[in-house]
C-alpha cells in the first residue's frame, strides 16, 4: 500500500493560512516524471532539487497569477496552459490537477518565431 | 500497453503526447518536436551518436539503438571503419536489407542479426551515422 502511495501521488489540498483560500497542488504524477523533466530543464533554472523545480511549479500553474502572466484552458482536455512572457517560464496543469511540464521556452528547441507564438499554438 | 516513440522506436509506458519525455532519445513531446519533423528529430539523434538519454531509467539489457530502429521500422545507413580501413555498410532500402561483409574481419553481419557478437560496439565506437 505504501508503495502503491508512493508512486501513485493524489493531488494535495493545502490552505493558504494568511487569505483562507484553498488550492490543490498536484505536482507531477510521479516521482519518475518528475526527475526526467527535471532532469531536462534544471539548467535553465534556479534549482538544485527536484523539490524546488516542483516547488517552483506548483507556484507558477496554481498560485496566484502575476498579471503578465498568460492563461488558456486548453479545450480538448481542459489542461491549464500558463505563460509569462516577462519571465518566460512556461507551465501545463493537467485537468486532474497534476503538473505535465514546466519550463523556460526557447525558439532553438520548439523551432516556433517566438515564445508566445509557441504558447498560443499550445492554446 | 506500449506505444512506440515516433523518433527512435522506444517502446514508452505513456502516450507520446503532452510533454512526456522519450528516455531513449530525449524527445520531450509537444515541446522538442512542435515544429521539427520525427524524421528531423531522429537524423540528430543518430548524428549526435544515438545515445540513451535517460539519466533515471536504465537501457535495457544489451540495449542496441539500430535495432531499436529497425524494429520500429526507421531504415537507414551508417558506415564505420575498421583498423584495416574497411568500411562496413548496413543499408535497408524499403525493407531490403543488404549487408557487406569486411572480409578481414572474423565476424560477419547476419542480416537478421546486426550488431551481433562483439562487433557492435566497435561500430558504435567509430560510427558516422547518415540517414538516407
């Protein structure tokens, strides 16, 4: 069962002490996924850990939204797409509320003119 | 339930869609291949030598890239070099498989059977891969 818990994470509901309000924190499906896309993406960000690549997630796609930051819902599966093009990170909330990637965009890689045409295809 | 990756063959455990990561070629789907084609994605693969990925999951047990690919499908031509500066061709032109032998080498290609024996890793040491 412990096992099973381990690999297997439901989404978290935490409470925000200070405003009361109440946000569910998935982080990425499994601990597997979430060290490949750390892995990945950890050179382009301030982290050392997975935790703080999650931690970094998690405030992006759930927390409150900074004002220059982009959001669509995506209509086929109704996944979270966030884009904040001062900070350039880029981040998809599945509907079941877990993290599916979260990530600087670079044209080299996506092969798109900019960043934000790569986020509105996404849209 | 597997489905294979569309760039290197990989047999994944998901879907190859919503940013899952092929741990055998580092595709990160709908990030690493929005624009660029599978086929574009795979010739840098295997011109950046077709190595495993994956810091997290192991390859498997006597893992071999160009079987990978043929098992999926891909064809391609990659030649090498021996110490007698041979050169060893594996092409496959539409499913045909056709294999020159180096005659100075003891071990021989069996066109069913590429990398056999010990001969493989030498190819994967010296190898210059070109996608036809």
């Amino acid at each position: 069962m412990y096992y099973f818990l381990v690999f297997f994470k439901r989404p978290k509901r935490w409470t925000n002490a200070l405003y009361g309000t109440t946000h569910f924190t998935g982080g990425f499906t499994t601990q597997l996924k979430l060290g490949e896309h750390f892995d990945k993406h950890r050179w382009q960000l301030p982290v050392l850990t997975e935790r703080q690549y999650e931690n970094l997630a998690d405030r992006f796609l759930v927390g409150s939204k900074e004002p220059s930051t982009l959001e669509c819902i995506r209509p086929h599966d109704g996944a979270r797409i966030r884009y904040n093009p001062e900070t350039n990170e880029f981040g998809v909330l599945g509907a079941t509320g877990f993290v599916l990637t979260y990530f600087p965009p670079h044209p080299k890689i996506h092969g798109r003119p900019t960043n934000l045409d790569y986020y509105q295809d996404n849209c | 339930m597997k489905w294979p990756c569309p760039v290197c063959g990989y047999q994944l455990s998901d879907p190859p869609k919503d940013f899952e990561i092929c741990p055998s070629c580092g595709t990160e789907f709908g990030y690493t291949d929005c624009t660029f084609s599978h086929d574009e994605l795979r010739r840098r693969w295997l011109k950046s030598g077709a190595r495993w990925s994956s810091r997290r999951i192991n390859p498997p047990l006597g893992w071999n890239p160009v079987m990978q690919l043929l098992s999926a499908g891909h064809g391609f031509t990659i030649s090498t070099r021996n110490t007698n500066e041979e050169v060893i061709f594996v092409d496959l032109d539409g499913g045909n498989q056709t294999v020159v032998p180096v005659p100075s080498d003891p071990l021989t290609l069996d066109s069913h059977q590429y990398g056999s024996g010990s001969l493989m890793p030498t190819i994967m040491k010296n190898v210059r891969f070109r996608v036809v």
